[in-house]
C-alpha cells in the first residue's frame, strides 16, 4: 500500500469504523499488515535500482503496526528492497476525520535508513495531507527539511481516483533546484481481491534525459500481496 492510500484509509477507519464506550472513553485499536511484491515502487520509480540503474525488480518485504483512537493513530511501517539506501523505517503520527463525504487527514512522517551513506536521504521528514470525496483524492508531501543546506527541496502531489477495483494516480515530483528533475508519473492498479492487487506504472514526463539523472522510463508491472496480521 502507498503512502497516501494508507493514509486515506486510515482518515476513514480512524472516522467510521472506531467506537465510543458508555463511559465516553476512546477505545484504542491495533492493527498491522504485510507485505510482499515484485518490486519497491515510489513515486514511479523502482528502489531496486542501485544508483547506476543496472539492477531492478529486486522483491521487497514491508510490515506496519497502527495505534489508532478517534481518529487520532500512530505507528511505524518498514521494508526492504531498496537498493542504494537500504532497510527503511518510517514512523508516523496523524489525525483523520469525517465530514459527510469528505475524508480529510493529516500526519507527519519520519523516514529513517540506518545504512544509508548520503545524509540527504539518511533521515527525511514530511508532513502529509490528504482529502478525499467519494472516489477522488488529492494528497500532498512537504519536505519540512526545506531550510537545511543538505537537504533536497521537493514537494510530491497526488491526484487520485478509485472506482470499484480500479484505481488511478497522477503523480507529481518537482524540487525547488531545477537541476534535480521534476517529473510526473502514473499508476493503474487493479484489486484482484483483499490481498492480490496489480500496478501498471509509467514515467509521463521528465525534464532530464534518462542518461543524466538515471530515471528509469521503462513501464513498471507490480504485484503485492499483502494480509492483515492479527493481533
């Protein structure tokens, strides 16, 4: 699951599906899943790639655990299968609601590589926000890292939209030092079921030729099976 469809869902479930006591005391739930696919798929681009883009498809294996009352949740989600940086941990606190059809959330999140050796990548923080009516979402990634000289500048935006099974994101990179590359994507995915879903993912536009930033423009085909953990 993507970062933003977790956090769609989780303004949801935190919303509807938690319950109030007698004693008008928040009922604290747990939750956790895992994963595995073919590949780990960010943005468009796949972690399996070293940084001179010769090997790709390398299987990732993620895990998450949420604590989660009124709407209020936190927790951390972890996986491997990147290949410049290594195992990643994220964790992340947030709060979603409900208003009618509007599904509105906001969190933060720290994403932590313990291996990584450039210190841009080592450790990133981001607030995320998300709204989503109906079918359509909208999701947008901060870099709060801004101000640091050694940080990248970037905001990450999404555009969404999920019809029974089917689902579609627009995805848009773009940093603030042009230099880096801006560039867009989008995924097609499909839920076979509750566990088995597929991704078709395509670079759409990029300002730097493949050869001088390393984006690998080839179509990517992810499979993921995930499954809830009980706890």
């Amino acid at each position: 699951m993507t970062k933003l469809s977790q956090a769609i869902a989780l303004a949801t479930a935190m919303t509807a599906g938690l319950a109030i006591t007698t004693t008008a005391q928040a009922e604290v739930e747990v939750a956790a899943s895992a994963a595995v696919s073919n590949m780990y798929l960010w943005r468009g681009q796949d972690l399996g790639q070293d940084t001179n883009g010769t090997t790709g498809g390398v299987p990732a294996i993620s895990g998450d655990l949420t604590v989660s009352a009124s709407g209020a949740y936190a927790g951390v989600w972890t996986s491997s299968g990147d290949a410049s940086n290594g195992q990643e941990y994220d964790l992340y606190v947030g709060y979603g609601m409900e208003a009618g059809e509007v599904a509105l959330d906001i969190s933060y999140w720290t994403y932590i590589y313990p291996g990584a050796d450039n210190d841009d990548i080592a450790d990133l923080h981001e607030i995320i926000a998300s709204a989503a009516f109906k079918g359509a979402s909208l999701g947008v990634y901060y870099n709060i890292d801004q101000d640091e000289d050694d940080q990248t500048d970037y905001f990450y935006t999404t555009l969404g939209y999920e019809y029974n099974q089917f689902s579609a994101t627009y995805g848009i990179q773009t940093y603030s030092d042009t230099e880096d590359g801006d560039y867009s994507h989008i995924n097609l995915s499909y839920a076979y079921n509750d566990n088995l879903s597929f991704t078709l993912s395509q670079i759409v536009s990029a300002d730097l030729d493949e050869d001088e930033n390393g984006l690998d423009r080839s179509p990517k085909v992810v499979v993921t099976y995930s499954l809830p953990i009980e706890l």
